[in-house]
C-alpha cells in the first residue's frame, strides 16, 4: 500500500470515529473529556489554519491571535450589540480578518527573518491596546454574552455540548480538507516552491507576491472562523483573552510540537498539549497556580532542543528506517 | 506650558536611557548569535527578585544589590546558553527562538507560583520618594540614578566592543564564526560569555529597577516587547542604535502619553516602529 493510501484511510477512519462519538452514550455530552475533546478539535484547527502560510509558506506569523481575535469579535459583536445571530457574524468576521491581514502583510512581507517576527508581535500588541479602548466593541471589558435559547440557531447550549463538538468537527474538517486539497494541488506547489526559495519560484513564473498574500488571506480568514466558535464556546470576549501574544504563541507552538508544515502535525500537536493543559490544569490545581504551563514551557523547551521536527518527524524517522535512507533527508 | 513641554521631554529621555540598558544585552545577543532571546523580559523580572529579596530579607539597598542581580543574571544567562541556545542552535531558524519562549513561561510561571502574583514594593530605600527639580521639571531621583547607570554601562560596553581584545574577538565571532574559529578565537566561550553579559546588563536593570517599580511576575512582558522594538528599530546588534531607538521610543511614549491619552502610547510607539520599519527594513543603523 503506498502512502497516499495509507494517509487517505486514516484520514476516513478518524473522521469516522470522531462523528461517531457524541452518539455514544457518555461520548461527548456535558463531560470534562467531552470539553477537552472540543478544545484539542478547534486548536488543531487553528494550528492548521496557521500551518498554511506558516508552514507550507514559510513566513513565521505571530500574529494570529489579531485574525483569531476579529473573528472572535464577528460573532460576539452580532450577537451582543445587534441582537442578530452568530451565523452572521461568524462570516463576517472571518472575512474582515482575511482583509487585516492582507493590508498588514503587504507591507511587512517584506521583512525578513526575526525584523518580520517582531513586526507581528507589535501588531498584536497594537491591535490589542486599540481594542482595549474601542467602546464599540465593549473596551476593556470585552462583550458579554447575554442568555439565549439553546440550539443551533444561536450556536449556544448551556448544557448538553454535542452542538459545541460538532460545531469544532465542522471546522476541522472544513480547514483540514482545504489543506489537504491545497496540498495535491497546484496552489500546493506554489506555496512550497515559494517556502524553498522565492527567488527560484519567481524565475519559473511563480508570482510570490501574489502566492503569498492568498495563503495569508486563506489562513487568516480561517482563523477568523475559529476565532468566532472560540466566543460562542465561551459566551464572551475581551482583548486579553483573544487578542495576545499567548494566543498567538498557541497556533504557533501547537504546530511546531506536531510538525511544520506537515498535514497530521497540528492534529499531533493539539492533541498532546491541550489535554497535558487541561487535565493538568484541573488535577495539578493544589500545587498553586502556573504549573500547567511550567510543565507546557518545559515540553517545549525539550522539544526544542531534541526533536524540532515534532511529532511527525519523529513518526518519519521510525516509519522511513527500513526505506530508502535518501527519503530521511527530506525529513520537515 | 512650557515647563510640562520640559517635563515630558526629560521623562520620555529617562525612559528611553533605562529602555537601552533593557534592550542593550537582547541587542549584543541578537547581533553575535541572530538569536532573539524571547525569555529577556523575565531575566528583567528575575533580577527585580533577585534585588527585592535582597532588600527585604537582608535589608541591602537595591542601589547597592544591583551587583548582585547582575552576578546571579550572568550566571542565568549563561546556563541559559549551555543548556538551550546550544542545543537549539541551527537546527531551524526558529528552534532558539520557541526554546527561550519555553523558558520565559517556566521563568514567568514558577515566579507565579512560589512568590504570588502580587505587586511588591521596597519601603525605605535611599532614593525614595527623592525628586531633584530642572527648569521647573520635576525629576524623579531613583529613575535619574537608574538612567545614568545605564550611561554608564553601555559606554562601557562600547569601549568593552571597540576597544579591547575580548570586544574584537566577539565582533569576529558576529562577523563569520568559522573564520573566527580559524583565528584561534573559542567561538563557544565567546557565545557563552555574551550571553552571560546580555544576562548581566538586564540584571543590573532589575536590580535597580526596584528602588522605583514594583515587581510582580508580569513585570516583565511589556519591557521585553519594548526591547525587541528598540532592537529592531535601532538595527541589528548595534549599540548607538539601540541607544538612539530607545530614546526615540521613549519621547514617543512621553509626548503621545501627555499630549494624546496615556491609554494611546503603546499603540503610537508601536506604530511608530511599524512606520520606522516599513522605510528602513533592517532598522536605523541596520546594514
């Protein structure tokens, strides 16, 4: 069986089990692994989302958490000031975040390396401190949802969470189809040609510019979408909280840990993390707080230092032992 | 009129004097190594500690425990170094720069945890409450004293990287390592050593710091970001760069503060070096 086989009937086989789950009795419902499983589907999410022009692009964005966040600030906005319903807003806001993004990275692609990194963490902050004192938008004190009926018209249960996890299966498989159409298709190669060498790609007649600035549209609009499911989740919304390097950190860090610029790698990293987070975050509670993330700076500092390639490098290097040792070069 | 025009400039210069010291140790990382420690701001948080723990248990001013923090911050530093930039190094362009975001959350985190989020003060140092009055601009003392160090220490720094062997040795080593390496220059002492100074300067910062601010495990994020900004403003591991970035950072600050909100500075210093930026990629004395 060659590979493409063997990634498609995985690819099924999770999908399966994962629609599968709120069916069964105790599968999803109001429990804490029913929470966490909804949390490790939207980060893996946005960690793809992120993957695309990150990853697959080469340009390093911290500055997610700004698209995340306007999404987030789509859905809540509708939903709070304009007593409409999320499904307007959620659009809405995807695409605003799609249109930021392509205005601030015109410019600023053409920084390179850390000046472009810290380029976006300024950005982050700007926006944040402008969010900060935006009446419209709830300033400070960030937008409370108000008590609505539930259902999927308001996308809001108060306590049974299927709705929620199939809301997160939708995203995933949404972003993660979107990947993997990209992947085996043209645009595929474009933004890979461009992430190993632009000047290269330029001479062959690829239009970096161009390749680039949809890849940052694609993601950052996707983003949005995740962003906006975040406020549903959590039936608010303040800049701290979506708009903040952390927040950026996450997409980022969630990636690296499972594979840059791999299909399975923001999946891989999701799922480590975001249960190390949540389940030592509600069983470590009596040693004080910040352990859980004493622990998430540790494993990244390992993970740094011993496997930069992540999870799926890892995978790689046993799956690739026995094989044609010249494929372990192409390892990230 | 007049006088508060005085007053803002000479806040927004001693800002700016303090944000250089900041800057200065992340700016000789960056330049020797193209690696940006992201864990800066929490070596800033560290030495305060440092400083204030000094100050409290053994009642030793922070005017003199700065030395101190500046021991224990070169120290960090270069554990740092030994235990993750050096493995991290050249494995992707990116590893170091995740490692120390590791550290700072560690750092950030353990200080939450063993020392509460609370905001701490030391009561009875020497400097404060003290104000000295310029042309009818009051001057806070413990910040001028800080500002002056700062002075101080970056012109040592300068001559320390102009002057001397060890100085030449470290700009061969930023120059081309390898060629360095065939000169008989230790490359990995000299990472090790400008990793311990960067560590070094920022402790000093902390540790004076107290005698002003209240330190708190938060402290440090908004002056890490700072430091970045005044890095990449000023240009790639370049003293008088960083100097002259961070007092332009710091008027910003000052006069958007006064003269605007005070809520809106941070979004005009950042915009600022966004602009800055967007004309000069590499920075004002970038090359």
């Amino acid at each position: 069986m060659n590979t493409k086989k063997i990634s498609d009937s995985i690819w099924y086989l999770f999908l399966a089990g994962a629609l599968a789950l709120p069916f069964i009795p105790g599968g999803i419902g109001n429990t804490f692994h029913g929470h966490v499983l909804t949390m490790v589907l939207l980060y893996a999410s946005m960690a793809q989302a992120w993957n695309i022009i990150s990853g697959y692009c080469g340009q390093t964005s911290f500055g997610h958490a700004v698209f995340f966040g306007i999404g987030a600030y789509g859905a809540a906005m509708a939903v709070v000031q304009y007593n409409s319903l999320p499904w307007f807003g959620a659009p809405l806001g995807a695409l605003a975040a799609a249109i930021v993004s392509v205005l601030i990275s015109a410019p600023c692609f053409r920084l390179k390396g850390h000046y472009f990194a810290i380029a976006t963490f300024a950005i982050v902050e700007i926006f944040n401190r402008l969010f900060m004192i935006w009446d419209t938008v709830g300033g400070a004190l960030g937008l409370d949802y108000p008590i609505l009926d539930d259902g999927w018209l308001n996308f809001s249960w108060s306590s049974e969470k299927n709705g929620y996890y199939l809301g997160a299966l939708f995203l995933f498989v949404l972003i993660f189809g979107i990947v993997r159409w990209i992947e085996s298709h043209r645009m595929g190669y474009y933004l890979r040609a461009v992430r190993e060498g632009q000047e290269t790609a330029e001479s062959l007649g690829v239009n970096s510019t161009f390749v680039k600035l949809s890849a940052m549209a694609l993601s950052a609009g996707l983003a949005g979408l995740c962003g906006a499911f975040f406020a549903q989740y959590n039936y608010r919304v303040d800049p701290p909280m979506v708009m903040s390097l952390d927040m950026s950190m996450k997409f980022v860090l969630i990636t690296i840990l499972g594979g840059l610029g791999t299909f399975w790698g923001p999946l891989l990293g999701a799922a480590v993390l975001i249960p190390l987070q949540e389940y030592t975050r509600a069983y470590l509670a009596h040693l004080g707080s910040g352990v859980d993330l004493i622990i998430f700076g540790l494993i990244i500092i390992f993970t740094m230092i011993r496997q930069p390639t992540g999870i799926m490098g890892l995978i790689r290097r046993f799956a690739l032992r026995d094989e044609d040792p010249a494929a372990k070069d192409g390892d990230l | 009129m007049m006088s508060s025009f005085l007053q803002v400039l000479l806040d927004g210069l001693l800002n700016g004097l303090v944000y250089a010291l900041v800057a200065a140790g992340l700016s000789m990382i960056w330049g020797v190594m193209d690696v940006i420690n992201f864990a800066h701001g929490e070596f800033l948080m560290v030495g305060m500690y440092v400083s204030y723990w000094i100050g409290f248990f053994l009642n030793v001013d922070p005017l003199y425990s700065w030395i101190a923090a500046g021991i224990f911050l070169f120290i960090l530093g270069a554990v740092t170094y030994r235990l993750i930039i050096r493995n991290s190094l050249g494995k992707s362009a990116m590893a170091p720069l995740l490692a120390t975001f590791g550290l700072s959350m560690v750092l950030k985190n353990f200080c939450m945890n063993r020392f509460t989020p609370n905001f701490r003060l030391l009561s009875g140092t020497i400097l404060e409450g003290k104000t000295i009055s310029v042309g009818g601009a009051i001057l806070s003392v413990p910040q001028l004293v800080t500002a002056l160090f700062a002075l101080v220490v970056l012109g040592v720094l300068y001559w320390m990287l102009k002057k001397t062997r060890l100085g030449w040795a470290i700009q061969a080593t930023a120059m081309d390592s390898e060629a360095a390496e065939l000169m008989g220059i230790r490359t990995e002492n000299i990472y090790l050593l400008v990793f311990g100074i960067g560590g070094a300067c920022v402790g000093i910062t902390g540790g004076l710091m107290t005698s002003y601010l209240a330190v708190y495990p938060e402290v440090g994020s908004l002056f890490s970001l700072i430091a970045f900004v005044v890095v990449a403003l000023g240009g790639f591991g370049s003293i008088p760069g960083a100097l002259l970035a961070a007092l332009l950072i710091g008027l910003v600050e000052s006069f958007s503060g006064f003269y605007v909100a005070a809520v809106v500075k941070y979004v005009a210093v950042f915009a600022v070096y966004i602009a800055v930026i967007l004309v000069r990629p590499r920075g004002l004395f970038g090359w």
